[in-house]
C-alpha cells in the first residue's frame, strides 16, 4: 500500500468540497449541483492510496462498493478501532458524525460516497426528533443490498436529470435513512402503521401546493412539512391516498400540465418543458411517451 500524502484538507469535514478533496482524483460524478437537500452523492474511482484520518460534525457519511474487479485489502480505523478487512462488490461502510476515520487498500476501485445531515437522518420518522438524539453506529465493511441498490439509484438520477432531481433523490434519501435507523442504530424506531391515507383536507392541500409549484424543484421535507409529517408517513399516507409516489404524483401531474399547453399551441415545445419543471425538452418527451405513448410533438399537430 502506498504512503500517505499530504492533502489540502482538515481533519474536520465541513461541507462537500471538503468531502471531494480527501481523494487524489476528481469525481466522476456529484449532485454539489443538483440542488439536493440534505443529502450529497459523489462516485470515485481511486488508485491504491491512503487516506488521511477525517471526522465531520455535519455529515453522518456511507461508502458503498458498487463494483471490484477482485477484493480488495484495506486496513481501516473506524472510532479508534483497526480492522484489516477484505472488501467485495456490495459492501458499505458507516461513519456517523463525529466519529473519525480512516482507511489505506491496495488496489484501485470505484465508490460511492453518500454524506446525509444528521438532521434529516434523524427526522426521517419522527419528524420531532432531535439529531442529538438518535444515535447511528459505526460499521466496518459489511454487504447491504438495499445501500447498494439506493446508491446505484441516486446515482443513476445524477447521470440521467441533475437538475430534476431533488423529489427522487430525497425520496430515497428517507428510505435510506429509514433502513438505516431500523438496522444501524443504537435504537430501533418504533414505526408506527397507518392506513386509510391522508385526509380530503390534507389531499386537497398537498395538491394545490404542487399544482401551484410544477415550474421549480420540489422536495419530500417541503411537500411533508404542509401536512406536520415525517417524510417516511406522508409518503406511505400519500401513496395510500393516491397509488403513486409523491415523485410519482408530481411527474404525472407535469406531463398533463404540458399536454395541456402543447395543446394550446402558445409555447414552444422547449418553452412547455421548462414551464412545467422539467430539465428540458428531451426529458419532457421520455415522460411523454411513458405515460401517454405520444410525443410533444404528435400532441402539438393533433
């Protein structure tokens, strides 16, 4: 394994630069511009190296292992512990805040990096609760195939609709935390079920603000906090209520606010795209045909 070097960065993980800087490369990918809440994704691909030791107040921070060519050797600090591990393909690695790390290994490999608020990972379920509070716990490198599939999804989003993608992105975000809190964490949540859905008064007020808001980025907190609920039960009541997802709802919705202008004939295709809040033309016309089998352009000349 190779000595470590110096590196422009403190010991103290403030923010996402300060994330991206501890690695010799560039990431391949971030959402540092996708406008994310809470929640930043980066994937790198790293040579055999050695990482300085690093800790963050403001981050409670998961790499993921989406693909290894062969295992590879690591010799980790988690906390003050050292465990010389072997990593594969699916495996992930927790450092909650406050908790330091460090890691060497041997060959080169992609990964992925999901730093999440304390906030937001502990108001995932209880919408009330104090981050202090709720204590997640570290874990050396161990096979999670839900992380795994969460973060090949945030990272598929990226690649496909940055600026699209704030509503999807913390959607998983909350089931990410959820998952964590119910299989990392010092105590388990208590879940409680609800059925029968939201109310007509609650409905009613969550479609207006989305009819309201189709033109902008919407996000899970925002769409949540109108009705004083965790992400996790507005999107289980919301989806009892309507059958789709809040992601869901507000893609549907975008697609029949464009018929409804093409239909018209006032706006360009490009111009109907952006008015309804998607990224461009290009996405408006991939929802398009999912839904409706049609272009904006066939609906344009009906």
């Amino acid at each position: 394994m190779s000595q470590a070097k110096p590196r422009a960065i403190a010991n103290e993980i403030a923010n996402e630069n300060d994330l991206i800087q501890i690695f010799e490369r560039s990431p391949i990918l971030t959402s540092q511009k996708a406008g994310w809440n809470g929640i930043f994704l980066g994937h790198f691909r790293t040579p055999a190296d050695d990482a300085p030791e690093v800790s963050s107040l403001f981050w409670h921070g998961l790499l993921i292992f989406p693909k290894t060519e062969a295992p590879i050797q690591a010799k980790r600090t988690l906390n003050g512990k050292i465990r010389h591990e072997q990593v594969i393909e699916g495996d992930i690695v927790i450092t909650p805040a406050q908790v330091s790390h460090r890691s060497c290994w041997n060959a080169e490999h992609d990964f992925i990096v999901i730093a999440m608020a304390p906030d937001v990972f502990a108001r995932a379920v209880d919408e009330s609760a104090e981050p202090s509070n709720v204590e997640l716990l570290p874990q050396f490198a161990t096979s999670d195939a839900l992380v795994l599939q969460i973060g090949l999804a945030l990272k598929g989003v990226l690649e496909n609709n940055p600026k699209g993608s704030r509503l999807y992105a913390e959607t998983m975000a909350n089931a990410l935390a959820v998952h964590l809190l119910e299989n990392y964490s010092a105590q388990q949540p208590i879940l409680r079920e609800y059925s029968g859905g939201l109310s007509k008064h609650q409905l009613r007020q969550v479609i207006e603000y989305i009819n309201g808001h189709l033109d902008r980025e919407l996000g899970l907190t925002e769409l949540a906090a109108i009705v004083q609920m965790s992400p996790h039960y507005f999107t289980r009541l919301f989806k009892q209520s309507t059958g789709l997802t809040p992601h869901q709802y507000v893609i549907r919705r975008r697609v029949e606010r464009a018929k409804e202008l093409l239909l018209k004939g006032e706006l360009s295709i490009a111009e109907v795209a952006y008015s309804v809040g998607f990224a461009n033309q290009s996405h408006l016309n991939r929802h398009l045909k999912r839904l409706l089998g049609v272009t904006p352009r066939y609906i344009r000349h009906r």
